[in-house]
C-alpha cells in the first residue's frame, strides 16, 4: 500500500541517530568547514552514514502509514501513477463519500480498512469531492486519527495525529504518470505503529515533486531523499536499502551540503552487515567511501576512504558495543 516502499520510491518518526559520539578522534584539532581528510572526518564519515540510513527508514515510515490516502493507486507502479483516496476509491465502492469543504468524522469500520474489531475515528476535511478525476491546485486533504487502530492487511495498525495534503499543482487521479506534479505533506504529531514499525510523534512539512519521468523527490527541511528502492523494513532495528540518495548537511558546518548513495545497505539487529556501502560527495568535491567489512554484536568495522583529487587516504573505524543497546564508541586508524 506504499508508494515510499516501491522502487523507484521516495522515502521518507523523528530522525533516529542509530550511532554515538566517544572514542579516539586521533588528535585532529581544526574544526572543518567541509569533508576533508583526517582520522576524526572518517569517524564522521560512518556516523553520517549510520544515522543516514536510519533516516530514510524513519521518514519512509512516517509519511507511508495513511490507511485513507495512497500515492500509488490500486496496482499501480510507485512512481507512474496519481494518487487515490484508499478507503474512498473504486476498490471499496461502499466506503463513505467526503463532500467538498466539509469536514466529515468516521469511526473505524466505517473505513472498511480494518480486518475484524478495531477501535478509533478519523476526521476527514477536503475542499474538493472524492469522486473528482482532476484534483485543482490549490486543493486540500487533511485527516486527523484519533486512536485509530485494528488489523489492516494482516498487519496490526494504529495512528494518531494530524495528516493534511496540499495540492500546489493539479492532479488527474485517473492519469498513469504524475510526471510535475508537486504536493506538500504537513504532519501534526502524527504517529503510530505498523507491526513491528514505530514511528513519531512527528512534526514537519515535506514537499513531493515528482520530475518530468515521474521520479519523486522529498525535501524535509534541510533533508532531501530521492531514488529510494526496495526498502524493506522489519522493524526499527532490523531493515534492508536497496539504494538511496540523501542530502544533508555537512556535520561541521550546515552551509554545506553532503551527497550520500546507498547501496545494499542492510542493518541487523541494529548493526550495520557486511557488504553495505554508502558513497559520500561533498559540496567541495571532495568523497568518501564508507563500506562494512566486518559486523557481530559488540563490534562493527568500517574501511573508509577519503578523496580528494588523486590523493587518497584509508581509515579503519571501529564501532564497538557494550551490551546490544549501547550506544557505540569509536577508534579510528588511518591505514598506510
């Protein structure tokens, strides 16, 4: 039911750092104002890692669990289709009709979204008819959950909190491509779980544009998520990135900006496996490579190499654990 869970998908519960401060930092003094290389920069290099790929699964958890409002349409492909309302559309012809600038409350079951008992209600407010095949720019959808819970898809749900939908372009809810169409998302402490999946209470707004090949972009802040494919979360601690890009800022300074692609990366009972590698590009030209070479339960090493222009150094940083919920610390050593 996701279009952030489909490739090619955008991503989007609070930003979770999944890694710590501590350890050696090897005696580097000067503050950077951007990537350079140094024993401490490579240390940053995995943390920005670790906790970069814990954000995307944080923000894809968030923004997908909307029972009522589905981005990719009944059996569409993610990124080649208009939205559709979940509990409103052809696939459910009895559920509840939403009348333009009326806000309209409905208890669980009436939904028809939930498997068996479920508990709660949902406030739907739209200045435009759910039957409508072209959705105006300028038009709204907002949901306030209230306790909603039950089992939906054969999963137990539950959410609460404010979701609200702003069009800033039109949108044919019947059209197969939503090729520069461009959405704002605003969420109110929303939050909730899916199975094993917590997320929230969380606050933001987040911008939706999607490029003229309909690939989506997501823009949070000072966060930018884009090329996300097969996401595959289990739970908080355990989950899979197929590839991703982020953008966020450099952590010495948040005038500049680091690029970071993810592949393969896979984390398992909260440690990052072996095989995952993230690419780091920052605003200076300057990259780093970060990959795991070795993971178990009280330690995670990371070979880590820093670019810039034809000279090339190697760092081994080593994450280490002191009991499975610990935060790790870090030693670092800049290989010959």
């Amino acid at each position: 039911m996701s279009f952030l869970k489909l490739a090619p998908a955008v991503l989007l519960g609070a930003l979770l750092s999944a890694c710590g401060g501590g350890g050696s930092d090897g005696g580097d003094n000067a503050a950077p104002t951007n990537l350079s290389q140094s024993t401490a920069e490579a240390r940053q290099a995995v943390e920005f890692s670790v906790s970069g790929a814990a954000t995307i699964v944080a923000k894809s958890s968030v923004l997908d669990n909307n029972p009522l409002f589905d981005l990719t349409g009944p059996g569409r492909v993610a990124a080649q289709a208009a939205p559709t309302l979940k509990a409103m559309g052809t696939s459910r012809p009895q559920a509840p009709s939403v009348k333009a600038q009326a806000l309209v409350s409905f208890g669980c079951a009436d939904l028809q979204v939930f498997t068996g008992p479920c508990t709660g209600t949902v406030g739907v407010d739209a200045n435009f008819l759910d039957s409508a095949t072209q959705i105006p720019a300028d038009s709204f959808l907002s949901m306030t959950f209230n306790g909603l819970s039950g089992v939906m898809d054969g999963v137990s749900t539950r959410i609460d909190g404010v979701f609200r939908i702003d069009f800033l372009t039109a949108v044919n809810s019947n059209a197969t491509s939503f090729a520069n169409a461009r959405l704002r998302i605003t969420l109110t402490n929303f939050s909730g779980t899916e199975g094993a999946v917590s997320y929230g209470p969380d606050s933001f707004a987040a911008l939706l544009e999607f490029d003229a090949l309909g690939q989506p972009t997501i823009t949070i802040g000072d966060l930018t998520l884009s090329k996300v494919s097969n996401l595959v979360v289990t739970d908080n601690s355990n989950f899979r990135i197929g590839s991703a890009q982020l953008r966020k800022p450099y952590w010495g300074s948040e005038a500049n900006k680091i690029d970071s692609s993810f592949q393969t990366w896979t984390v398992g009972q909260g440690r990052p496996a072996v095989g995952s590698v993230a690419s780091l590009t920052a605003s200076n030209g300057v990259t780093a490579k970060v990959e795991v070479s070795a993971s178990s339960s009280s330690s995670v090493v990371y070979p880590v190499q820093i670019a810039i222009g034809a000279s090339t150094k190697r760092y081994t940083v080593t994450a280490s654990y002191a009991s499975a919920t610990a935060v790790p610390t870090y030693s670092v050593v800049e290989m010959p």
